[in-house]
C-alpha cells in the first residue's frame, strides 16, 4: 500500500475510534445525569463524577471519592447496557452515600449503599458477572465500527 493511502486510512480508523469512544462516553453521561436526577428526588442530593477510563483487569468498576468513577474500557464494550445500568449505578451508588453519610462512615457495600442502590431500582450486588479473560483482539473487535 502506498503511503498515502495508508496514511488516510489510518486517518479514517482514527476518525472512526473517537465517534465511538464519543457516543460510549456520551451514553455514560446520559446514564450519570439520569441518576443525577433519581438521587436528587430521592435523597436531596446529587454530584456530578469525572469518567476516567483507566481500569484494567477483572475489576468492573471503581468510584475515587469525591467524584471520580473509573471505567473498565473492554468490560463495558463487552458488556454495554448491563454495564451502563448496573456498573455505573453501583459506582454512582458508593459516591453518593459516602456524601449523604461521610466519607468511612458507612461500610463499602453496607445497609446506607444498598438503601441508594434499592432507590435506584437496581440489584445491591458486589459482584459483576462479566468475562474477564477476553483476549486482546476480542476486546478491539468490539470498538470497532
Ligand atoms: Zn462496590
């Protein structure tokens, strides 16, 4: 291939991740801000997190007080809607309790996170029951339109 060529189509694979890492991160947001709202009229309060989508491995998800939730990339493509429903709302759910209770002053997945998680109509689940052992290519596949 010439170079040219190779270079426009590198340019077009480019072009082509960032609209789907766009409408990803643009259907976390549409997520957050539902739960922004259901918490505000349930318990009064609502934060806004900062997605950052740097977590690897077997873990899900991960909530940084005050407000950051950390995003496992490959699990949620893998995983898109029950990801985007019960991933993110537990995490939302950890940050949320720690600012209606205090930060260590409730247990990680105590009585205070499942009353929010049970206001949120979701299962107070631990656990994820994602695949974690995908093989890198598995993963790429699904990012790609
Ligand atoms: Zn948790």
């Amino acid at each position: 291939m010439y170079p040219n060529r190779l270079n426009r189509l590198l340019a077009f694979i480019h072009r082509q991740r960032q609209r789907m890492n766009l409408s990803i991160d643009g259907k976390i947001q549409e997520r957050l801000e539902f739960l922004m709202r259901l918490g505000q009229r349930q318990w009064g309060k609502q934060l806004k997190p900062h997605v950052k989508y740097d977590l690897k491995g077997k873990c899900g998800g991960q909530a940084i007080w005050p407000n950051i939730i950390r995003v496992n990339l490959p699990l949620l493509v893998n995983n898109e809607e029950d990801y985007l429903k019960n991933t993110i709302g537990h995490e939302y759910a950890h940050l949320l309790t720690d600012k209606l209770h205090g930060l260590g002053k409730t247990k990680d997945h105590g009585i205070e996170w499942k009353e929010v998680m049970w206001s949120f109509d979701l299962e107070a689940q631990r656990c994820h029951n994602y695949v974690t052992n995908l093989p890198k290519a598995t993963a790429t596949l699904h990012t790609n339109p």
